[in-house]
C-alpha cells in the first residue's frame, strides 16, 4: 500500500486544486494518511504570490527534507513550484520532483515517473499541460457546510504588482455542465454553501467569447443544483461587474448579497502606476449593487506603499474608505514581486512608511466595521453553523466569508453544517453576538 501526505499553503483555489490531485492519487490505488512520517510520498502545494508566502513554502519543503527517510519521495507543487522552478531545488536539494499550477492534474503521471526512475533523478513537469481535466472533480466531504468551486483559472488581466499571470497562465473557464455536476456531487456531501472561486470569477467566459458567462452560470447552478443553499460570489473584477451579475445576484434568492471586489486602491495615479481600472468604475458598481441589494455585504482589499504612492495619494484612499463605508476590507503592504513592472518602478516607499500606512488604514476601517456591525444588531441572521465550544455555537452569516471574514457567536450548542436563524444582540469590530430565535420564543412563553 502506497500512502501520500498532501499538504496545501494558499488561498481557496490551491485547495481546490490539492482536493482534485487527491481524487487522482485515489483513482491510482493511492492512500492518504495525516502523519508525514508515515507517507510514501509528500506532497507540498505551494504558494508563491508574496515575498513571505514563497518562504513560508521554503520553509515547509526544507523542514519535510529534514525528515525525509531511504525511499520517500518530496514533490513541491503549485505556484512557487511554477514561478521559480529549479531555484526551488537549490534552496531544497532533496526534492525528488517540481508540479507546476498548470500541471496539478498530472500528478499521477509523476510520481509513476519517480518510482520508475533511474539513480535519483529528478523530474519537472512546468509550463502548459498537453491536455485539461474538463470534468466535475470528486472531491471530499464539505466541511462545516461549506465548500469551494473554482470556476476557471488564469488571469488575463495585466496589473503591474501581480504574478499571477505568469504563474497561472492565461484564463481558461471551465465547462458549465462539469461545474453543475461538481456543485451538485458537494451538496449531496453535505454543503450548505458552495463558493465560487477564480483569479476572476467576474471574468468566467470570456476565454471563449461569452460575455454573460457569469451569470449563465450563476442561473445554472441555482436551477439545476437542488439543494443548494447559498452561493457566495468572490474576486470581482472592478470593471468587470456588469449590470447582468448584478441583476442575477438580486434576482435568485440562494446568492447571498455580498462581494468581493478587490479595489487595491483608490487615487486615480496610483490605479494608473497599478494598471487597475479607475475608482469611478468602482464608485458605480458600488451605488448599482446597493441599490438592486440594499442589505448587500461588501469585501475589498487595498495595497498600501505602492512605488510612488505621495502623503496626498494616500489620504484619497482614506477619504474614500470613510465615505463608501465596506463592511470587510483587507490591508496589505505592497511587496516588490521579481519579473513584474512594480518591482522596478521609482519611488519605492519605505517598510516602516508601508506599515503606518497599513496601521492608519486598518485603525479607521475598525471603526467603520464596528459601526456597520452596530447596524446588525436586532436583525435576524441566518448562520451557518461551523462549530461550537463549551455551550457556545459559532458560524457565518451571508455577510461573511469562511476563512476571511467575521463570526456570529451566540449560545447553543448547534449540529455543524446547520443554518440557524439568529437574532443580533451585539457586535464586536468583527464578529457578532445572538441568541436563537426559538430562544427568545420559549422565553417569551415562560413570561407569559
């Protein structure tokens, strides 16, 4: 019996992907176990975006190499494996072989590659693959009552700050019937809530001409995945977020009303030396989905100590995070990525200056949070429900994301994957407190 351990570093769709190379190591004869030391193979899915993303993966590799015993074999797979490639092996020499994000779906085919080589030779398998995994991917239980969908993969847009493009390759949307098949195999698993997940989701389609991809999509998972109960739409382009996706989110009640739009800023210069779009797309997507949605949650994220970012740019992004008024946002410091155009701009901005912008930010943004949690407080929330601790349930609302965003605490102790209705009884800067709604009514009985 061979058995792997698979270990994933990243964001959502790096889980996406691990869930689907296990589905093949299984198809293959392959067992999984939860102890490295027991593992015949290890497998590391890496992330590469940021400077201290691609250490903590270098970190991981060398300490599994540490370890490794006669006859193990270590793969580092996913973005870091596909950014930097050979550098990965100098940093660790005793990884046996290199999967690149494009290539998750020949995992198989290396690891035979591996037990059949000759001396210790290494293999990589980088770049393109000759041929895509077109469908519904087995994947495992949902967990809490939430499970991720990635809808496509790739990015075609060109912002100077990313490396994504040049990890990930071009945009390449997945079928509709594949997606169906695998929203519906997740809802008998167990989810409640499928999220859907891509470098773009905003962009799903276009690859192939469709404009109105998205919300084909959208209606064909509500129509034809009985069952489901939310869908959660995530990384919205600004420019990208049409009137037919905004009409569809307020349309079908199971997408619940909240978006990620990453901004990344909000002075027209700095979105120039970004290569993002300018804030009055953003501006009126924002007034459009507040008012097709009024209760609509909205999630941004913003990059601070960009090249060249002035006292005076800095101040507009404030000024317009206290006048939007974003239920989540996520602040990060800019961090110079090799091979992409901001690395080599002037005007690079100080570490400490990057983190007092950061702090500055983050401090008013708490307030804001905090005020529009306040606004919560006596509506009932469904939520939910991913755990509980001592008498105490907790889980999501529709207003937050799993992994990302905040909680709704409130006292019971609720079976996970069930969706409870919750009165708001309180709010933190992020999370919020309740009680049951049958609760309150059995109170109110024994009052009389």
């Amino acid at each position: 019996m061979t058995t792997y351990y698979l270990l994933t570093l990243g964001c959502p769709k790096n889980l996406v992907d691990s869930e689907a190379m296990a589905m093949l190591l299984r198809r293959e004869g392959f067992y999984a176990t939860r102890n490295p030391d027991e593992a015949d193979i290890l497998i590391v899915n890496t992330c590469g975006f940021l400077q201290a993303a691609q250490e903590e993966s270098i970190e991981v590799l060398r300490k599994l190499a540490a370890g490794k015993r006669r006859g193990q074999m270590l793969i580092a797979a996913g973005c870091l494996a596909q950014r930097l490639g050979e550098q990965i092996i100098q940093c660790v020499p005793k990884i046996d072989g290199v999967l690149g994000t494009r290539r998750w779906m020949e995992i198989t085919r290396l690891v035979r590659m591996l037990q059949h080589r000759r001396r210790r030779e290494r293999y990589q398998l980088l770049g393109d693959p000759e041929v895509r995994l077109e469908g519904a991917w087995e994947r495992p239980p949902a967990v809490g009552g939430s499970a991720y969908l990635k809808i496509s993969d790739g990015c075609d847009a060109s912002c100077a700050f990313c490396t994504i493009p040049s990890i990930k390759g071009r945009l390449h949307s997945r079928p509709i019937a594949a997606l169906v098949d695998e929203a519906n195999a997740l809802v008998a698993q167990g989810a409640r809530e499928i999220v859907l997940v891509a470098q773009d989701t905003t962009a799903y389609g276009w690859d192939r001409g469709e404009r109105d991809g998205l919300p084909r999509l959208l209606r064909a998972l509500v129509r034809q995945v009985p069952g489901l109960q939310w869908l959660r739409l995530m990384y919205a382009y600004p420019g990208h977020v049409t009137d037919a996706v905004i009409e569809t989110m307020a349309e079908l009640p199971p997408i619940v009303h909240y978006l990620d739009m990453p901004l990344q800023h909000a002075h027209p210069d700095t979105l120039r030396r970004m290569r993002r779009p300018a804030p009055e797309h953003a501006l009126d997507h924002i007034e459009k989905l507040r008012q097709a949605m009024p209760d609509i949650a909205l999630r941004t994220t913003f990059i601070v100590g960009y090249p060249g970012e002035t006292e005076a740019e800095f101040q507009t992004l404030l000024d317009f995070v206290a006048e939007v008024r974003f239920d989540k946002v996520g602040v990060f410091e800019f961090s110079p990525e090799p091979g992409t155009p901001a690395a080599s701009l002037p005007d690079q901005i100080p570490d400490e200056v990057k983190a007092e912008r950061r702090k500055r930010l983050m401090e008013l943004q708490q307030r804001i949070s905090l005020q529009r949690n306040r606004e919560q407080i006596g509506r009932v929330l469904n939520v939910l429900v991913e755990g509980h601790d001592h008498g105490i349930s907790y889980g999501r609302s529709y207003r937050d994301a799993p992994e990302v965003d905040g909680l709704v605490l409130f006292p019971s102790e609720a079976s996970i994957g069930e969706i409870m209705p919750v009165r708001v009884t309180g709010a933190m800067e992020y999370d919020l407190e309740g009680e049951p709604v049958h609760m309150t009514y059995m109170e109110k009985l024994q009052k009389g």
